[in-house]
C-alpha cells in the first residue's frame, strides 16, 4: 500500500521503514480537450483531493 494511503488512516500502523529505492514520480495525463469533460473532470479532481 503506498504511505500516503496508509498515512490518511490513524488505525493502520507502519511496519517498517519507507524503503527510498522503491519511490517514483508518478504522472498523470490526459488530452486538453477530454480534461473538460465531467467524467475526466471529476476524477482529476478527486485525485487532487486525494492527494491534498
């Protein structure tokens, strides 16, 4: 489970350490027009909440 999941849950509880070698970028794209569309919309803003 990625930490910022697992961080947004008091009653969970770190079993280790992050391990560094496993973090990444993580892009998200979508085309200029289709970001307008309600569905995409949505999505990409709750992905941002998510996110905070």
């Amino acid at each position: 489970m990625p930490t910022f999941v697992g961080d947004a849950y008091a009653e969970l509880e770190r079993a280790g350490p992050i391990v560094d070698e496993l973090g990444h970028d993580q892009w998200l794209v979508t085309h200029n027009e289709d970001r307008h569309l309600a569905e995409v919309r949505r999505a990409l803003d709750r992905i941002v909440e998510a996110f905070g």
